[in-house]
C-alpha cells in the first residue's frame, strides 16, 4: 500500500504541473470565448445545457485541479496531518474531470463528427483520469493507516547562523 501512496503522491505533482500549463495555454481561449445567451437561434434544451455546462467544465477544470493536486503533493512531501483530505480532494478532481470527457465521447458519437480515432481517443482520456481518481480513493479511504512521508524532504532553516535562511538542515 505505501507505494501505492508513492505512486499517487508522484501523479499529483504531475497533475498539478500539466495542469498548470494547460490552464496557461487556455487562458486566452477562455477570455476570448463568449458565454452563450439567448438569441432567436438559441433553444434551451437540456441535452445542449448540458454540452455547455461540460465545455465550461473542461475550461475551468484545470485551474481548479493545479491547485488541489499540488496542495496535496506538498502536503505529502511535508508530512502535514491534512494530506489524506487533499489526497480525497485531488482523486475527487480526477472524476469530477473526466465526466465531461465522457459526455463529449457521447456527443462526438451521436452527431458523428468525427471517427473511430477521436472517439477513441477521447475515451482513453476520460478512463484514465477516471482510474486516477478511483485509485487515489481506493489507495487513501482509511484514515488509519499510515501515510508516506518523502524521506528526502527537509524543513528549511530558519538559524540566522549558518549560510542562509533557505539553507538545507544536515
């Protein structure tokens, strides 16, 4: 199970710096796209509520997942007491990220745009970030047992007599 914790712990610094650098790189696409509003050609109806919901989903998802995912990867590398409810909150980000990949498979599927590729591609995505998620509440559910904590990681100095404050203690 520890490295089961190891592992996880390694996948959200990951996330947490991919999703950094996708929220970068769609920063100027969420700006510039305009939220939809009622004109003579828009008609409410669930199933294209839904789409938009999910579109505005997979926009904002990525902020929201570089910050918990790399919350929890330092809680982990620092031994806090509060990494098992980072950890629950940084898998709950995995599912909640897949469900619009999901949904978009479904719709790529029922209006054929594109073929057998985007689809599977889509489907790939969206199962992995869902076993991300499924293993990391699987992995982190007891709050019992014991937690990983990085042997390599040092607090940092604060003695103003040796070479610096952000120093390594020996």
């Amino acid at each position: 199970m520890l490295k089961l914790q190891k592992l996880m712990q390694s996948c959200f610094g990951y996330a947490a710096i991919v999703s950094s650098a996708v929220f970068m790189t769609m920063v100027p696409v969420i700006v510039r796209s305009p939220l939809p509003h009622a004109t003579p050609r828009f008609h409410a109806e669930s199933y294209g509520l839904l789409l938009i919901f999910m579109r505005e989903l997979i926009l904002l998802m990525p902020a929201v997942m570089a910050v918990v995912n790399g919350k929890a990867w330092w809680a982990f590398r620092s031994g806090a007491p509060s990494a098992r409810q980072w950890a629950m909150a940084a898998s709950a980000s995995f599912v909640m990220l897949s469900t619009p990949f999901f949904v978009a498979d479904v719709a790529i599927m029922q209006y054929s745009m594109t073929g057998i590729v985007g689809i599977a591609g889509v489907l790939v995505l969206a199962v992995a970030l869902l076993s991300l998620g499924i293993a990391g509440f699987a992995t982190f559910r007891k709050p019992s047992e014991s937690l990983v904590r990085d042997p390599e990681f040092r607090s940092v100095s604060t003695d103003s007599d040796g070479p610096g404050a952000l120093a390594a203690t020996q």
